[in-house]
C-alpha cells in the first residue's frame, strides 16, 4: 500500500482530517494543473474546479478501492468536472483551433505545452488504466522511476519501459489531433511544464471547505468558498477603515467605501454568473423538482414485458458492418490471448470485465463480481448477467445502487425491476431519486477496456478499434425504453385515476430520462441517442401539446417538431455514412473511432461524410 493509500485508508477509518489536509497538499498542483488546462487558463475557474474535485474526494472516499492509484483518480475527476464548467460547444472549437494552430508550431517550451494543453487531458483518459496510471505517475504526481516502479508493483527498469511506452502512445493520439511534437519533445514538455503550482493558500481553504461539506453532506461548495473569500476581504477592508479612520476620517472612508462597493458588486456578478451557468446545467432537474411529487400509493397499472430486441426503426442506424473483414464475425478471445493481459492489469475488476466482454466467459465474471462487489462496473454487468434469480438480481441492483450512489442509471434500472414485479410504489420511488442525478452508462469505459484487451492480444490498432466497437453490448438501450413505455402507462393510470398533477410529474420523469440519452456526448453512440428521442417522444405524446415545456419559451409541439428534426437529420448522416465503411483506409478507421468517443458517433460519421464527400 502506498503512502497516498495509508492516508486515504486513515481518513476513511479514522475520519482524519489531517490525513485528508496531506492528500490535499499532495495532490493540489496536479488538478490545479489539470483544471486550469482544461479551463482555458482562468484562475479563479480553476480554483472552484479544484474544490469541487476535492469535496467529491472527501464525500466518495469510503467507497474508493483500497488500492486506488488515487492520481489516477483524481485526474480522472477533475476533467469531469472542468467539462461539465466549460460549455461543449466551445471547449470543442478551441480544441480544434489550438490543433490547427499546432500544425505551424515546432516550439517545445510554455509555448507548446499551451498549443497541446486543450488536448492533453482528453489524450490521457484515452490510454489504458496502466498507461494512464504510468504518466500520471511520472509527469504529474513527479515521482522517479523507482517511485512509479513501486506504485505498479514492478521494478524501476519495468516502470521505464512502461512510461515510455504510454508516451508513445499519447504521442499517437496527440498526432491524431494535429500535434506535431515528437515523443521525446513531448516528454520534456511534461516533465518540465505539466505542473502548475496552486495559488498559495488554496490548500488550506481546499481542505477547510471539502471536509465541512463532506461532513455537512451540502451541495453549497462553490458558493461557500466565495462566501469564505467575501468575509476576508469585507474583514480586511474593515479593518483599513479603523486604521484610516485616525489619519483621515472623511476621505479615507469614502474611499475604502467606493472600494468595498465595486469589489461587492464584482463578488455579486461571480456569483450571478454561477448561478446562471448552474440553472444553465440543471434546467431539466429545476423542471422536475417545482412539479410536484406522484402520489402514493400508485394506482394500478398494466406492466408489459421488456421486448426481446429494439424496434427496427431504432435499429437502422447501429452499423454492423463498421468493419468489412469483421461483418458478421466479430471474434471472441481465447482464454489464453487474455491471460497477458489480465496478468498486466493484476486483474483488477476493469480487465476482468473487459476480459469477460471479449471472451464471454462466464467465470471471468463471476470472479470480478466476487472479488470487487463494490466496484460500480461490476454491479452494473452483474445486473444483466444470465441466470439470476429475482432475488440475485434485486440484490445486484442494490449494489448497484450503492455504489453508483450518484448515477441515475441505478435508479432507473430498479425502478424497471420494481415495476416488472409488480411493485409500482418502489419503482416510482425510485424514478424520483433519479431526478437531479448525473447519467452514466459506462460506455465509453467499456469500450476503452475491450479495445485494450484485443490489443493486448495482438490485433493491430484498427482491428482492435473496429472489434471493440461492434461486439461492445449495450442492455441498457432495451431496458430503458421498455421502462419509458413503464412510465407513460403510470401516467395514463395517474390520469384515469383523476390526479393530473401526478401524471405530468410522472411525464416529466420520462421526458428527463429520455433526454439523459438523447443528448450526445463523447462516446455516445447513436443508437442509444434514438432511444433517448424516443422515450422523450413517447412522454411528450402524452402531455398537452400546447403546454410550455422547458425554460426557453419552448411548447410541447415545439419539442416533439425538434425530435422529429434531429431523428431525419441522423438517419440521413447514417445513410451517408454506411457506404464509406468500405472505402475507409485503416488509418481512416481509427481516426473514426477516436472522434467517435471523443464527439460522438453523430459527430464521428459527419466527419467521414465531409471527408469522403470532397474527393
């Protein structure tokens, strides 16, 4: 266990604060760093994105791994975080601006790591846990190679050959971008520029601040800590005002007042535009919450059974055929072309998976469901493992739920069990604590992982790309639809039962759930896009459609006729886009791939469409 580990381990046991303050102290410069990248380098961006890291550090800690690589972790965090600060539209031109820019720019100084700093993080998450784990190591937490060889459980020659091997690797996904920086260069740009020193202090307010609030258990973080700097700064000026007052009673204090206004009135702006940006963020969670909650008990319902595959409309665009040397026999891995592999990742629960997803091997799944019960993934392909008993799989929710206690995706699937057993009261319960939650599929970490694995046994990078993405399943899509036809049938009970007020609270449910799909992101492929749509659709289908619907000024008609655009606008990409699949080079294919987890699969297609159009 690492020192970072024993610290970790003692506040999670002891609820040591000082413990926490040295993990803080730690760890600052490297999501500071990371933060102020991915923000464009504002400070003050920067810092807020650092607290919010650090109080989800604080608050998660007890369900962490014991032998979490806890920069790893917290690296991973503080670019969910900053992309959740930044608005999409604009990190993404940047980052395609700053690409562009590093095609004319061969400088290794500040000036370059500025040009790949859009890029570096996303780059990072794109390797695999040991990579990520090895750079993170080396560059950001700065240890020597007999450190990170020790960290890995290896010897310092291992740790060598493992670092520079995940910088090659990084250096391949930063030249797919655009960069032009060799290997070597970009070695020495990390190594002497990759960390930037926190502002002095921040510590100390970082660690005052996540460990109140993990204590407190309040979603106020951000407003505190502008809270904590307002009451210094009124104190300090305060206090110039009392000294001020001997020398020059009249002027001083006019003066020290205008200051105090125009500093109050820049803190209210800061906050004004928080506020915004959270409202910005939480439209569809503010529409949930003012409705009222569904009454209980529910009334009766009619509960249909999930149907065995997707509707052929929502099937179209999924493309089969992504590779042509793969149509129709996407090979599965023998047990010996994993057994590297999961020798090289320890079989920590991610390999374990991948390892089980590549091979479908039953007893690879069983083994991470017994060694790693706790582990968020884990719960989440036990959910749809074969052979479970009613109760197994109850107890696999559960789990699931705990562990993912912050991803709606838990709920969502419990309440479809609730309502297929017959239990509509804990399914409606459960559909409301989805409300306000973050959504994560685990898509995009399943796909790395499979990816990884195919490598690990000797396929070449386009093959394994291609591979990982056609044999990648994908449960969810069917269950959260039959669960939207669940939720629109409670409706109708609701209305047929004469409460109104719940059935629009209940439709409201369903539209939030659909849109959780049918808003792209990275990784999301555009199937799971069209069942969002679709879901969505089915709930506004059944509401008023001249009733508003959102905060824009928007109609229900006006939503359903922007469905209905997005949905004809992705169907003719698609059809664009599926007889290129066999013209596309290799190199083509992994540029595809790459964009697709990076944009989206929508966004992925567009740019084969455009690039093959022009020829």
């Amino acid at each position: 266990m690492t020192d970072s580990q024993q610290l970790l381990a003692d506040y999670v046991r002891n609820g040591s604060d000082e413990a926490f303050r040295e993990l803080v102290t730690r760890y600052l410069a490297l999501v500071y760093s990371t933060a102020l990248r991915l923000v464009g380098g504002d400070t003050h961006r920067a810092e807020d994105v650092a607290q919010t890291v650090f109080v989800d550090l604080a608050r998660k800690a007890c369900t962490l791994p014991a032998d979490v690589m806890l920069g790893g972790w917290l690296h991973r965090d503080t670019c969910f975080v900053a992309s959740k600060t930044m608005r999409s539209e604009r990190r993404r031109q940047s980052r395609e601006r700053q690409a562009v820019e590093m095609n004319s720019s061969q400088d290794h100084s500040e000036l370059a790591l500025m040009h790949v700093a859009p890029l570096l993080d996303e780059a990072i998450n794109r390797l695999g846990a040991e990579d990520r784990t090895a750079i993170l190591l080396r560059f950001f937490e700065q240890r020597d190679l007999r450190s990170v060889g020790n960290a890995l459980g290896s010897t310092e020659d291992a740790a060598r050959m493992r670092v520079n091997r995940a910088l090659e690797k990084l250096h391949s996904l930063l030249t797919h971008r655009g960069v032009t920086l060799s290997a070597a260069a970009l070695g020495t740009v990390l190594t002497a520029e990759a960390v930037t020193a926190a502002p002095v202090g921040l510590a100390v307010t970082i660690s005052s601040v996540a460990l109140a609030s993990a204590a407190t258990g309040t979603g106020t973080t951000l407003t505190f800590l502008k809270a904590i700097t307002m009451t210094k700064f009124q104190a300090g000026i305060i206090g110039a005002i009392v000294v001020a007052s001997v020398l020059a009673p009249l002027v001083i204090e006019h003066q020290a007042q205008v200051r105090l206004h125009e500093e109050n009135q820049s803190l209210h702006q800061q906050i004004a535009q928080l506020e915004a940006d959270n409202k910005h963020l939480s439209s569809r969670i503010i529409q949930v919450k003012s409705a009222l909650a569904p009454r209980l008990p529910a009334p009766p319902m009619q509960v249909t059974n999930p149907p065995s595959a997707l509707a052929a409309e929502d099937s179209q665009p999924t493309n089969t055929n992504l590779y042509a040397r793969f149509k129709d026999k996407a090979p599965k891995l023998t047990a010996e072309q994993v057994e590297s592999y999961l020798k090289a990742n320890r079989r920590n629960a991610a390999s374990l998976l991948a390892a089980y997803r590549t091979t479908a091997d039953p007893a690879l799944l069983k083994e991470a469901m017994e060694k790693y019960p706790d582990d968020p993934q884990v719960a989440f392909e036990a959910v749809f493992a074969k052979d479970l008993s009613p109760e197994q799989q109850r107890q696999w929710l559960a789990a699931f739920e705990q562990a993912a206690s912050d991803n709606a995706l838990a709920n969502y699937l419990s309440a479809l069990n609730y309502f297929k057993s017959g239990q509509i009261d804990q399914g409606v319960q459960e559909l409301t604590a989805a409300s306000g939650k973050q959504f994560n599929d685990y898509t995009l970490n399943r796909y790395q992982e499979d990816e990884e694995a195919y490598l690990a046994a000797g396929y070449s990078q386009a093959d394994a790309k291609a591979i990982a993405s056609m044999q990648l399943v994908v449960p969810q899509f069917a269950q959260l639809k039959q669960l939207g036809r669940d939720t629109v049938d409670l409706a109708n009970a609701y209305s047929q039962a004469g409460d109104t007020t719940s059935a629009q609270a209940v439709l409201q449910m369903a539209a939030n759930m659909g849109q959780s799909y049918a808003n792209p992101s990275a990784g999301e492929q555009l199937l799971g896009q069209l069942v969002g749509m679709a879901v969505e659709n089915m709930a506004l289908n059944a509401m008023n459609p001249n009733s508003p619907y959102g905060s824009n000024g928007q109609t229900v008609q006006d939503r359903l006729n922007q469905l209905a655009q997005q949905k004809a606008a992705i169907q003719q990409i698609n059809q664009q886009f599926t007889p290129l699949q066999q013209t596309m080079s290799d190199q083509d294919w992994i540029n595809y791939t790459d964009r697709r987890m990076l944009f989206g699969e929508a966004a992925a297609e567009q740019w084969i469409v455009s690039k093959y159009g022009q020829q």
